[in-house]
C-alpha cells in the first residue's frame, strides 16, 4: 500500500489508532520482557555467586576444623 504523505501513513487508511495503539503495545509488552529478562538474569547470577562463596566459607572452615 503506498501513501501520497505523511500524515496519510499514520492515519493508515482511518485505522491508525488501533494500528498504532496495537504496536505501541506491542513494543511496550518486549521491551517489559527484556527488561526482566536482564533483571532475573543479574539476580540469578548474583545468587549463583554467593552461593559460591558460601561453599568457599564452608570448605574452609571445614579444612580449619579438621587440622
């Protein structure tokens, strides 16, 4: 579909509301994704490295206690 203007691409055809209104959502709900995705990952890999430490903590005290 070609549009004589600019103003014509966004109305698209009286449609432009939902159109938009549906992409807009659209970009909103991945970017939410993303976001969480980033968040859970540094969360999960701030666990996983106080885990390590914490088994670190033990083995050490662990060595100490049987010398």
């Amino acid at each position: 579909m070609q549009f004589d203007s600019f103003t014509d691409f966004i109305a698209m055809g009286g449609y432009g509301f939902y159109v938009w209104l549906s992409f807009s959502s659209c970009a909103l709900i991945l970017l939410g994704i993303l976001f969480s995705t980033r968040n859970d990952t540094k969360r999960i890999l701030s666990a996983v490295e106080q885990q390590i430490a914490r088994e670190e903590r033990i083995r050490k005290a662990k060595k100490e206690v049987s010398q």
